[in-house]
C-alpha cells in the first residue's frame, strides 16, 4: 500500500500539463472551491476556514469553502475525487475517509485515496481520549479499567459515532489489546452519543478532545487517558493509553488533497502556503485552544502515513470482522 501512494504520488507529480505555466505564473486565476466534507461549524470545517483565509490572502483570489457533508464524509470526498486536476477545487479530508473507509468498503468505494488523490499537506492530529460515565464506572485508571472489563465481560457499553468510525475502531482496537470484551452502541454522530454518555445509557467512550473536554472540565465525565502516543500537550498530567499498551494509537487528522493529475507545481505551492501557516505561533495557539496539535507535513511524508495508518487499521477492521451492510 505504501509503495503504491507513494509511486503514484511521483507519477502524478512529474506529469507535464500546460496549467503547470499557470501555477508557477499567476496561480490561481480565479477562484478556488475548498470542500469540506463535513457540515460548517464543527472542528474540520474551523480547520479548513483557517487554512483558506490564508491562503486567499497569500495567493490574492478567493478560497471558498463549499460544505458537502452526508454519508460519513464519502459524498465530499468522492466530489473532490472527480473534480477537474486543475488547482482550482482543494479539498480536506481525514482519518475515516482515507485510512478506514478503503478497508471497510474495498472496491465499493467511490473513490480510491492512492489513485484519485495527491496529498498536499497534513495540517493536524486531534486527540482522542478515553472517558468513562463515573456513575456507571468506578476505574479511575487504564489498569482499573482493564480489570473492570475482565470481571465483567459484555456488561459494559461503548459509544461511538457510527460503525467503522475512529471512535469505533478505537474501542476495538483497546479490546483486541487487552483481550477484554465490550458491547458496542454506534451513534449517528457525537453528539447523539455524549447525549447518552451523559444521561447513563452507555458507559464509556473514545472521542475526539473538543467534545468531551467540557464535560471533564465539570465532572460529568472522568477521563482517564489520551489515545496519543505520549501525552498530549493539552494537559500533560492524563497519562496515555500506550502507556499501559504499548503501542496503542487512536488519534484523527486532517489534511488538504487535490484530485490526482494536478500538476507539480500547483502541489508544491499549495503545500509551501500551507505548510508555513501551520508553523505560524498564531496558528499552533489557535489549533491548541481547539484540542488539536498543529502539524505542517509535506505531500510525499504524509502520504507514508496514509499508508501506514490505512495498513494499521486494516488489521483492526479485519480481526474485529467489522462489516458494513
């Protein structure tokens, strides 16, 4: 899978197209559609308004972000896919879409990440955090929590925000790494699922921090660790799940793609704007105010992650038997 983007991505990029003159004169010449496959307001959307205000500023045209959310971000992501390889349509997408979305629809799919879509950059990592309802559960720590669900087996429930989503996978992957069991309630969406997170209806969740923070902040939820790899910088007092796991990992990104066959040089220029947004104090300050670590990773190191992450999750997909009707 690896060798695979990153050949394409260098095929892709080395092809000669006369619109190459225009991105290393005068790109763009009009304006650019930005889609976010996801609806306004919500931590993506934020992401991607941030991105194209500088980018409209720099590169002197508009970037105007066009929402296209529904069916788990494939509806977006599938318009971006068959959108014009000229510069002018760019477009976010994250974890679900490009890494787990392949293994759970396979040749279903109405696009394919390594041969539709040229990563631009990687502008984010969003923590995801395991909290419990402390009225439902008393493990105030991972080790507790892992002996809790081994004396009770399939009496404890998990949310999530819809089957196959990071929010799932991650619950299946503490599952697989503790040898415990789980029910599984999937949600259409978070919100649905705080809802019963909260009221008691289910037990325990993986989500993203800017859900959830509020919540811990008053104590109507106990968090017990992060899904990073080490702590996260948003308070370095919760410790990580790997920290216990080894190895354990659960987070969401975000990044900007444009559909493959856009030419080198309009790539290179939007990863170039991009990247040093993303570096820009303001920016790491604003990205940390919104529960989320600012990163400015370049096409073709972004696009071994994808492929590492798509591999990764493909194992978690399979070994849970995970199917999508």
């Amino acid at each position: 899978m690896r060798s695979m983007w990153l050949g394409l991505l260098s095929a892709l990029l080395l092809a000669t197209s006369p619109v190459q003159a225009q991105a290393q004169d005068g790109y763009p010449s009009k304006q650019v559609t930005v889609i976010v496959p996801f609806a306004a307001g919500g931590t993506a959307d934020i992401f991607a308004r941030m991105v194209s205000n500088h980018l409209q500023v720099k590169l002197g045209k508009p970037f105007v972000v066009e929402n296209v959310g529904g069916a788990g971000s494939i509806l977006g992501v599938t318009r971006l896919a068959k959108s014009a390889p000229d510069g002018i349509t760019l477009g976010l997408a994250s974890t679900s879409a490009l890494a787990i979305n392949p293994s759970l629809y396979g040749p279903k799919l109405s696009y394919q990440p390594d041969k539709d879509l040229i990563p631009v950059a990687q502008i984010s990592v969003v923590p995801n955090v395991l909290v419990v309802n402390p009225n439902k559960i008393n493990a105030r720590t991972v080790p507790e929590l892992i002996a809790y669900l081994k004396a009770n087996p399939d009496k404890v429930s998990f949310g999530s925000a819809g089957v196959g989503t990071s929010q799932h996978l991650a619950g299946e992957l503490f599952q697989q790494m503790t040898g415990t069991k789980m029910v599984h309630v999937p949600y259409k969406g978070s919100s649905q699922m705080l809802t019963d997170l909260l009221s008691g209806q289910i037990d325990l969740a993986f989500d993203n921090v800017p859900l959830l923070l509020p919540q811990v902040k008053t104590g109507q939820l106990a968090m017990l660790a992060t899904a990073t790899p080490k702590r996260a910088d948003f308070d370095p007092q919760v410790p990580a799940v790997a920290e216990f796991l080894p190895g354990f990992e659960a987070v969401a990104w975000h990044g900007f793609f444009v559909p493959a066959g856009t030419p080198k040089p309009i790539v290179e220029k939007l990863s170039a704007e991009i990247r040093a947004f993303m570096q820009q104090p303001e920016t790491v300050q604003k990205m940390a105010e919104l529960g989320a670590t600012a990163v400015a990773v370049d096409s073709e190191p972004f696009a071994a992650y994808i492929a590492a992450e798509t591999a990764r999750w493909k194992k978690v997909i399979d070994a849970a038997n995970i199917k999508l009707e």
